[in-house]
C-alpha cells in the first residue's frame, strides 16, 4: 500500500468502533508535500461526513490552518491563544503566536496618540496607524507597543514612485538586501530604520525589475491590516532558528 492509502487504512480502523473523539497525533508527517495535502483535504471530508470531533496534532501551521474548524496554539504545554484559524491568523494576541503562526513583521514603536478609534504610534522617521481594537493591550500615549503586519498586506514600490502611494496608508522606508522568487510570488528581505529585517510577499503579477537587492524601496500597506502587542513580550517568540530546527 502506498504512504496515503496506509493513512486512510488507519483512520477507518479507528473510526469502525464509531468513537466519540478521535486523536490523531501526527498523521501526515511521513507523507511528502503533494500527497499531504491530498490527505488533509481528505480527512476534513470525512470528519464531516461523519461527525466525530477529530483532535489533530500537528508542527505544520499551515496543515492546522487549513484543516481545523478550531485551533489551540501551545507554548510549554499552556494555550496561548484558542480560536478559528482566521481569527487567530489575523489577531494573534501574544508575540508567540504571531510568530509561530506563519510570519509577522513586529516593529518596536512609541505610542504618540491614543484614546480614540486609532492609534498613531512612532518608529524611526516612520509615523504608522492602527486599529485600538486590533491591539491586545490598551495602548498609552508615551508607552511602547510592538506593531505588526504580516508580509503579504504590505506593497512594494520603488523610492521613484513613492508619490504614487495612496495618502492614509503606513509608509516605510528600505533597502532591499534579499529576494527570492518562488513561483507565485516574490519574497524580499527589506533593511529598513524600523526594523533590519522585513519581509514582504509580493504576487507575481507584474514585476518590476527595478525591485533587486540594493533597490530603494517604500513599503506600504492599510492600516487597517496593522495589530498591536504588548511591548513587554519577547518579540523573538516563537521563532524557531537553525539551530533549533537542526
């Protein structure tokens, strides 16, 4: 039997005995990327077909994202945050979960105005807005607050055109240091005042070829995609480096 026919094998032995819950700890790993993503789409129908609640543990953020109706992201064997993928995707309420939850962009920044609907905060020579309601602490004029943005909300224009940028939006200024094209899209590592490493995912749709390494570069994106943390976390989070992957 191959790999995915091995996996549905197991999970209809389990589910002869018609369980209330069924845990499955894992169950793709083994799988390469092609026939695991055949997989999860296909335990989502049957878990819908038939009406068990499945708890499945996983590594993979994405698989989580795709498959589960309610995701619990654990940080040392304590929820950090419990929710549907979307809410959770877009509103982490920790630094931990904003990391390990794909990919963010947190920049430490001073609250220059608070108290109404939005919040206008400082970075280097970067003045940004965002939702109160998008921050997980109540932000104060004065005090610090770490800014988030994922990469794919922000749009890349070369420093030539900066004057095209609609008024309202965050602007930030950069140094192109990296890209990587990986079919769909555009991956670039910008060095910015505000942070030495931002990352933007830019579709591949019409691609400026000015847009390489050492390019100048405005990053901008609407406010409204913009969330707030509490300072006081470790903005590191949930990163995993090489050598702990290794």
């Amino acid at each position: 039997l191959s790999g995915g026919q091995q996996q549905r094998v197991a999970v209809a032995r389990a589910l002869i005995n018609h369980p209330q819950v069924l845990l499955l700890d894992e169950p793709l790993g083994a799988l390469d990327l092609k026939l695991r993503r055949q997989m999860q789409l296909e335990l989502k129908r049957i878990q819908t077909e038939v009406g068990i609640t499945f708890v499945h543990v996983t590594h993979d953020q994405e698989e989580a994202m795709t498959m589960a109706d309610t995701v619990a992201v654990m940080n040392g064997g304590r929820v950090e945050q419990l929710g549907a993928p979307a809410e959770l995707y877009e509103n982490p309420k920790t630094t931990f979960v904003a990391n390990f939850l794909g990919t963010s962009n947190l920049i430490e920044a001073e609250v220059l105005e608070a108290g109404g609907s939005d919040v206008l905060v400082g970075s280097a020579d970067a003045r940004l807005r965002l939702p109160a309601a998008r921050c997980s602490t109540t932000p104060t004029a004065g005090g610090k607050l770490l800014v988030g943005v994922r990469p794919e909300k922000i749009s890349l224009v070369h420093a030539a055109d900066e004057d095209t940028v609609a008024a309202g939006r965050n602007k930030v200024r950069g140094t192109i240091a990296a890209s990587s094209f990986i079919g769909v899209s555009t991956q670039y590592v910008i060095d910015s005042p505000v942070c030495p490493e931002l990352e933007v995912y830019v579709q591949n749709v019409e691609r400026d070829a000015r847009l390489v390494p050492g390019a100048e570069v405005v990053l901008h994106w609407n406010p409204e995609h913009t969330f707030g943390l509490d300072a006081a976390q470790d903005i590191d989070a949930g990163i995993e480096t090489v050598e702990e992957g290794a």
